[in-house]
C-alpha cells in the first residue's frame, strides 16, 4: 500500500449542511429555484461546475463567475467562526499518518482547503492536496484523485480512499484506488455507490491503520 487519499467535505469536516445553507439561500435570493435533487447533484462537482449548475439550470440571475466568487466569500465568513469537524477527524488523519503518507482530493475551492487545514493543524499531515478548481472533471470523474496519486508520486492502485457521497466514491473507483466509505449519516450515498467500498466504516474512530490495510489487502 502506497498512501491514503481522504476527501474533505463529509468526511473530515461537516461541511455539506453548510455548503447547503449558503448555496439554497444564494439561489433563492437571486432569483433561482431549489430543486428536490440539487444537493446530491451538487455533491462532488468542481466550483465551475456548481456554478453553472446554479446559474443556468436553477436560473440565478449571475454569471457562473459571480455565482462562485459569491458563495465561496459566504462559506469563507461561515469558517471564521470555526471549522466544523467532524467526531474523529484530527485523530483518524494522525493515525494513519503515522503509517502512510496522506493525500487530499476536495472539490471544495482551494482557498477553503487552504483555510480549514491551517485552522485545523492539519496541514502539516497532508503530503498533497488536490482542489477539483485544478482539474479538468470533478467528481464522479477520477480526475482529482488521479492527481493527487500523481502529486504523492505513487501508483493510485495502490492507493486507500476515504470517501462519504456517491459522487466521491464513484470518482475514487474510477481512478483505481480502494475505497472505504464513512457515509454521512444525513447525506447517505446510493447503494449502488457504496457496492463500490472495500470496506464501510461506521465513523472515523473505526478507521485504524489495521482496518485500512486490511480493506487494501482484501480480494475485489
């Protein structure tokens, strides 16, 4: 095994209540239209691709730019009164830091990533960091992970990814890594997504070196 690749959003931090908060009140106070399915469909998608989800299929009245620049500003105020973690995280990414090296691949813009690390302590643990911003897909693709395999100089097949959404662990399937699932008890991923898993975790304390490796070395 050469290395762990975590997401951000959903896994290390409770992120995705708030990307939703800011991203339904954006829309609705500039002219869009929520719909049932939006935060799934949103989950995963690179900034440019969000952002003209909420400007051309849900009618904002801005350009995808201004869309973006928007809601990052927004989500950036939200972390200046804190990081929400999730149980668990600063300790799951130090265990297995201590056994490999780790990787990041977040569709969260690279100044958020940039901004919760830092405030987290957590920066020093990661050995690259992927944002979807710097990739030509975002999730579902395997873009971002594949990147990231690049950036730590390893083979990505012999890499573990810790993903929560459809989206993620469908990206990190695609891009040949293992994956183990830490579901997001509000966003849960599809069946058909989580079939993906080598293994699921009921939470970050059930993610130990011992239980990684062995999802690594389990048949497919």
């Amino acid at each position: 095994m050469n290395a762990v690749v975590f997401d951000l959003d959903g896994v290390l931090v409770d992120s995705e209540p708030v990307w939703e908060e800011v991203r339904r009140a954006f829309v609705a106070d500039h002219g869009g239209r929520w719909q049932p399915d939006t935060q799934q469909r949103l989950m995963g998608m690179s900034t440019s691709e969000w952002a003209a989800y909420l400007s051309g299929e849900l009618g904002v009245r801005m350009s995808a730019d201004e869309v973006a620049r928007g809601v990052v500003e927004q989500m950036a105020r939200r972390y200046e009164d804190g990081v929400p973690l999730m149980p668990g995280a600063v300790e799951a990414v130090r265990r297995l830091a201590s056994r490999w090296p780790l990787g990041l691949a977040s569709s969260s813009p690279r100044v958020l990533i940039d901004v919760v690390l830092d405030r987290t302590g957590l920066a020093a643990s990661f050995r690259a960091t992927v944002s979807t911003e710097e990739v030509a897909r975002g999730k579902p693709a395997p873009d971002g992970y594949l990147l990231a395999a690049r950036r730590l100089g390893v083979d990505p097949v012999g890499c573990a990814a810790v993903e929560d959404s459809s989206n993620g662990l469908r990206s990190a399937h695609a891009a040949g890594m293992r994956v183990i699932a830490v579901p997001h008890p509000r966003y849960p991923p599809a069946p058909d997504a989580l079939a993906l898993a080598a293994y699921v975790a009921e939470d970050l304390g059930d993610l130990t070196p011992d239980r990684v490796a062995a999802a690594m070395n389990a048949a497919p």
